[in-house]
C-alpha cells in the first residue's frame, strides 16, 4: 500500500485477514497525510531548479564572506562552516526523516485488540495533533520508545481523542529508563471494575508507612518514588473499602461502582465473603490519568508469583473467598478490552 502524495515512505502490504487491522494501515496513512495535502510538489524543469540551485551556492559564498568579516576568520574556514551546517541539516533531515518512517512501519503492525476502541472510528484525527505528534516522534529513536509511540499512533487513529497533547508531551520527556521502570510496575498493576489500580501485598491496609516497595520484584521504595515525582502514580496512604452489605466500593470514602471484580492481565476474579463480614480494606496505590492511559501500551508482562501472592492476601485467612472467570487465558500481556463481556454481566446496568 503506497501514496504518492505521502511524504513518509509507508509500504505496507496488507494481506491480513483481519478487516480492523487493514482499516487501521489505510487510516494512520490518511492520518498523516492529511496535514501535507495542499504541499506544493516541485515539477518545473530541471534547467529550472538547475539555475536556483545556482544561486543558492552564490548565497552561501555571500554568507561566508559575511561570516568572514563578523567573526574575523578565513574566508575558506567560514565557507567551511557553512557547507557543514548544510551537511549536518541534511543527516539530521534524515535521521528524523528515519525514525518517523519506523514508528509508522511499526504502527501499521499493531494488533488492534490492544487498542482503545472496539472498532476503528472513523472519526478524522485533529490535524494540530498529527502535527505535534510528527514533531516530537522525529526525534525518537530508541527502539523501545519508537515502540511506545507506535502505539500512540494507532491507539489516536483507531479513536481520536485517546492521547490527548498533554500526553505526547509527557511521553516526549520520559527517559527510556522511567519507561522501563513504569513498565515493570504495570506488572504488578490489576483492574478494580475497569479502573487500574495496585493492590499493596500487606494484610494490613493501615501498614502503609512500613512499605519498602518490592526489591524481589526489581522495584525499590526509590522507584515507587520516582514514579510518583514524574507523575504516573499517586503515591499516597490509599484503603479501597468494599462494604458487602451496601454493595459499595470507596476510595478513602469515595463512592465508585459496587461490585467488587479483580482484573489482572485478563484473568477475572470475584471478591465475596466467606461469613457475614461486613466489607474488605485493601491497601493500594492509585495511577494517575497519565498513568491509567499508559498502562495498556506500556508493554508490561503478568507476574504470577505477585498474583498467588495477592489473592492469598485477599481471602484474609479465609474470611472472603475468590472464584475465577477464566477461561483458556493463555496470552502473558495486556489486553485492553480482555474479558469485559463476561465481567460486564456482574456489574450494575
């Protein structure tokens, strides 16, 4: 799949038999095309452009003499300096030119169940997003977060209004290294009734103060910091409160929805008494907006020895007990959409 009028090489052939992932290639192609549709595209002759190219290096020599007598340097040093400026332009065009095409190539190839719609929206990407978007991603070039914004791409073309500006700006100054850090959190990172949330391993939810992170896990108290400095976490003493008999679940006493369900890299499970206690208290941390909207592109992988580990601490020695609605889970990353059709049917209407 090729467009002539697309400034980024894009050759993709799409011979999927999956109809969301060939309506994804044709729109992140429409996507960034858009923007550049009214360029103007140089057809004159070639005697032409010949005669600019002419006085373009006439230009130049008249620079270098400029050069020469403002700083007082050779003439040839300052012509020198210029034809330089002139290669490191063209290098650096390329370069960004590179990255560019890899974070498209890379987009296309996306599969769209990680995505945040359910079917690709044929609502048109902001153009001033596409823009911003192409500004920043020119200038990356590390391999893992070229993948990051790959996702970004076809997460805002399969639904516009996804990742908002203040997002691309934050993903431009993270660092590979608090990348991989939020990474290997995520890990241990579940869904309370489609909320991102981390449930503490303490069987004591007022124990906050003792936290120390989990360096058998490759997370110090110091990265829990820092995850919290950059923005991605609130890191602060959090109880989730589940209150059976009312059938209400609070945030430090703020109302959420009622049914308690845990969703951890799409294995579902529910949270119910063994006798008549009252409600459950779980320490957690909360992400923020920035942090839940990352979550699913962010590449992390399930950690089951985290998972026995919690659900043994939510039975609270046998007070409450936990059924799973897995079936045939088979697949170690996130999954956006999951199993939301079979939890959907024990929450309220």
């Amino acid at each position: 799949m090729n467009n002539d009028n697309f400034p980024i090489k894009c050759d993709v052939k799409v011979n999927v038999d999956s109809a969301d992932a060939r309506k994804l290639t044709e729109k992140i192609i429409d996507t960034l095309s858009r923007p550049f549709k009214w360029f103007f595209v140089d057809r004159r002759p070639l005697t032409a452009q010949a005669k600019d190219e002419t006085r373009a290096l006439e230009l130049k020599i008249e620079m270098a003499k400029n050069l020469s007598t403002l700083h007082n340097i050779d003439e040839r040093d300052a012509m020198a300096l210029c034809l330089r400026s002139n290669d490191y332009q063209f290098l650096k065009g390329i370069k960004e030119q590179q990255n560019i095409e890899t974070i498209v190539q890379d987009a296309t190839q996306i599969t769209p169940k990680i995505l945040p719609a359910t079917k690709i929206n044929d609502e048109p990407v902001d153009e001033d997003w596409t823009m911003d978007f192409l500004s920043k991603a020119k200038n990356i070039g590390n391999k893992e977060m070229q993948s990051l914004w790959s996702k970004i791409l076809a997460g805002e073309v399969s639904k516009p209004g996804s990742y908002s500006k203040r997002v691309l700006d934050f993903v431009y100054t993270l660092s590979p290294k608090e990348a991989d850090l939020f990474t290997r959190f995520c890990g241990l990172v579940c869904k309370i009734n489609f909320k991102y949330i981390h449930l503490r391993l303490s069987d004591n939810a007022k124990g906050f103060s003792r936290f120390h992170g989990y360096p058998e896990y490759n997370i110090t108290y110091d990265d829990i910091l820092e995850l919290d400095a950059i923005g991605l976490i609130n890191f602060k003493e959090t109880v989730l409160e589940h209150k059976f008999d009312s059938g209400k679940i609070t945030y430090d006493l703020k109302p959420a929805i009622n049914t308690l369900c845990i969703d951890y890299f799409d294995e579902i499970y529910i949270v119910k008494p063994s006798e008549n206690f009252a409600n459950i208290s779980l320490s957690i941390i909360l992400l923020t907006n920035l942090g839940n909207s990352l979550v699913p592109i962010c590449g992390s992988e399930k950690n089951d020895n985290y998972k026995e580990r919690l659900l043994e601490i939510i039975k609270q020695n046998g007070r409450y007990q936990i059924s799973s609605l897995n079936t045939n889970v088979t697949t170690p990353n996130r999954d956006s959409r999951g199993n939301k059709a079979r939890l959907e049917r024990f929450l309220p209407k």
